[in-house]
C-alpha cells in the first residue's frame, strides 16, 4: 500500500505563517515568493488560518492535541485543523501531521460546536474581534495600468464581460447590507446565485479615477485575463494615494527618486501618471527607482 504524502499546499502555508510571525513580511508578500507552488490557495489558507489562530489553538487544547503541534513544523497543525473544521472541512494527503488531526475531527468538531454555543453565534465569524469582521466587509481596490490601457477600455471590458458597474454609494450600501446579511447573528444568507451576481459588481472610487472598486469576494485574481494582461493591477487605495498626492501640485515635478521601490505598484503607479503629465514634453517626467 503506498504512503501517501502530505499535501504540499499545508506545508507552503504553514512556512508562510512561521515567516509571518517572525516578522518577515506580509502572507501577501510572502506567499508570492517562487518556492510557493499554488499562491492564490497557499495566501487564502495562511490568511484564514492567521485570523482564526486563537479558535484553533482552544479547539486543538480541548481535543488534547495542542502539546502534539510542537513535534511538527510551527502551524502546520493549525493550518490543518483550519482546513478540516473552516476550510475544505477535508485533508488532502497524508503524513503524520494529517492522521493526527483526521484522528481527533470528532473531539475538535465537538469543541468548535461548544464554542459557539458558549458565544452564542451560528458560525466562527462571529468568534472574530469586530475590527476582523468589519475588514471582512472591506471592497478589493484594482488600479487601472494607464501604461497599457485607458479606465474607459477596462470599464468597457467589465461591461462586456458580464460586470455590472453601480454608483460608488450604492455600492457600497451593497457589500455593507451584504456584510449584515452574513454576519452570525442567525439570519439567513444570500443564495448561492445572488452571492455570485453581488460578486460581478464594480465601481469607480470617488477620490480616484484609475482606481476601481470590487465586491471582497470578487474572483479577481491574479489569474484573470485583465490582471494577467497587467491591464489591471491589483493594489490597495491606500497604496494608490502617494502617486496621486505627488502628482497633484500646481507643477508636477520632473524627476523623482523611490528609494524603496520594491514590489513596484506605487513605483509605476507613479511613473504612469508622470507620462501622462510630461506627455509630448522631452526630457521631462524622469523616474529613477531603486530597492534594496
């Protein structure tokens, strides 16, 4: 009989959540790096996992399984306790880690359902500080890359392919009502159908003309044609701002230095909106950036 091996998603994952915690860098960043095989499912399971640590960690206490962790890699049990109660409510593979936790589901299914009940929630969201649940709710930004391509083509793109573009306070009314509708308070949720149409609506930011606003359960990723393409560029409001606060004096500067360029979406954020300012004008709008 073969041995089968431990998934290698968990394993990613769980390295994510060691760096993580020993300050190293985003799961953002972190799950990007070449060694990660699958990015997208390595971010989503160390991100999840990250959130609901202090459920896990009491579960895995109750079902006696918390002084096994520390013969493992650091997270690996919690990624997999993660996977088997919040997540794909299964293990993948196999290995010593998996037959503990498969080995313990009743005990840790038991402690979860205890939990909730001492809480008074339907589900572990409900477990979350209020600051966690409120960032649940939280729209994903994309720049529009005015390099490649121009707001009205990528809104002309979303439209035909099936996006609905709202005003901005409608949408926002939209995800915020669908915030409510999902919190744990024993209401129904959405349809499985309504939550994907919710999912295909976009705005345009109110502060912004190149940055677009997305449901936060949007699948917009790194593997659509528009963010393949670099057409789009997934990157948040915040990271959005310096280019435009730079760039919005009576006389836009000529030459600029980034001194700490790295990954680069403010770097050719930047170097986008200076284009088009010095446009036709020679010599003008250089950009030097650097890292490390």
């Amino acid at each position: 009989r073969a041995c089968l091996k431990m998934y290698p998603l968990y394993q990613d994952a769980s390295k994510v959540l060691e760096l993580m915690e020993q300050r190293k860098g985003t799961a953002n960043r972190l799950s990007l790096n070449s060694s990660i095989r699958n990015k997208k499912a390595c971010l989503a399971i160390a991100a999840e996992t990250s959130r609901y640590a202090a459920v896990l960690q009491e579960c895995m206490e109750a079902a006696g399984i918390d002084k096994a962790q520390h013969e493992y890699k650091p997270w690996l049990i919690k990624v997999l306790v993660y996977e088997l109660l919040l997540g794909n409510k299964k293990i993948t593979g196999g290995g010593a880690g998996p037959r503990l936790v498969k080995g313990s589901k009743e005990k840790l299914a038991d402690a979860l359902v205890k939990i909730l009940e001492r809480q008074g929630v339907a589900s572990a969201v409900g477990l979350l500080p209020e600051s966690e649940r409120d960032s649940l709710s939280l729209p994903k930004y994309a720049r529009v890359n005015t390099f490649k391509t121009s707001v009205a083509k990528v809104l002309a793109t979303l439209t035909a392919a099936g996006w609905q573009e709202l005003e901005y306070a409608a949408f926002i009314e939209a995800i915020d009502l669908d915030a409510q509708r999902n919190a744990d308070n024993g209401r129904t949720s959405a349809t499985l159908q309504e939550k994907k149409e919710k999912q295909r609506t976009f705005a345009r930011d109110k502060d912004l003309d190149d940055v677009l606003l997305f449901p936060p359960g949007a699948h917009l990723e790194h593997d659509d044609p528009l963010i393949a393409s670099c057409l789009l560029r997934l990157q948040d409001k915040a990271s959005c701002l310096p280019a435009h606060v730079l760039t919005a004096c009576e006389h836009p500067m000529e030459l600029t230095l980034d001194a700490c360029a790295a990954p680069g979406n403010k770097t050719t954020h930047l170097a986008a909106l200076l284009s088009s300012l010095h446009a036709g004008a020679a010599g003008k709008g250089k950009r030097t950036a650097h890292d490390g």
